[in-house]
C-alpha cells in the first residue's frame, strides 16, 4: 500500500476512521534523520498490506504536530482504532520500525 499525506482535512477520515492499524510519520524536509527514515517508511508501506501508512509534515501541518506534542522529529506514531498504542522519535531500525508495530 502507498503512503498517503496526512492533513488535517483527511486525518479524522485516514486515521481516526482506518480499520486498519496507522503508522504516522511526523517528518520535515529540513530534517536530515527524516530523509533516511523516509525510504524505511516507504519499504514498510510497499511490504504491509494490513496497516496504513501516512506522512505528516510537521511544517505544513503544525495543528496535527502539536496536537500529539511532537516535540523531535522524526517522530513515529502506531494508532489502532482511533488510539495510540506505541511511539518512538529518532531515527530507527527497519525491524525496531517494524516492533512499533507488533
């Protein structure tokens, strides 16, 4: 499945409403550990068709940031059925991405 932009137009609908668990990545261009973050995102978005993966620019989206106390980026996120479950910030592993998410 392909990552999708998570506004906060789309996110009651892509997040708070997915049947699906959600991974959030909070990220900015700026950010040199987002960027090589960003392709795991991408790797883990392409090999799990049971999760929803989104990307929040915390630059263009400054009420969603504040609203989960984004303090460091990158910040990722795990929420199932409209709650978090699980968060990490920094830059991780591929399999620490992927026990975020078990």
């Amino acid at each position: 499945m392909s990552v999708i932009t998570i506004t906060s137009k789309n996110f009651e609908e892509e997040v708070l409403r997915s049947e699906k668990t959600v991974l959030l990545d909070f990220w900015a261009s700026w950010c040199g550990p987002c960027r090589r973050l960003s392709p795991i995102v991408d790797e883990v978005a392409d090999e799990r068709n049971d999760i929803k993966v989104g990307k929040v620019n915390v630059d263009e989206q400054r009420d969603l940031a504040a609203q989960f106390n984004i303090m460091a980026i990158p910040t990722l996120v795990v929420i199932k059925n409209g709650a978090i479950v699980n968060q990490s910030t920094g830059l991780i592993s591929k399999s620490s991405l992927l026990s975020l998410l078990n």
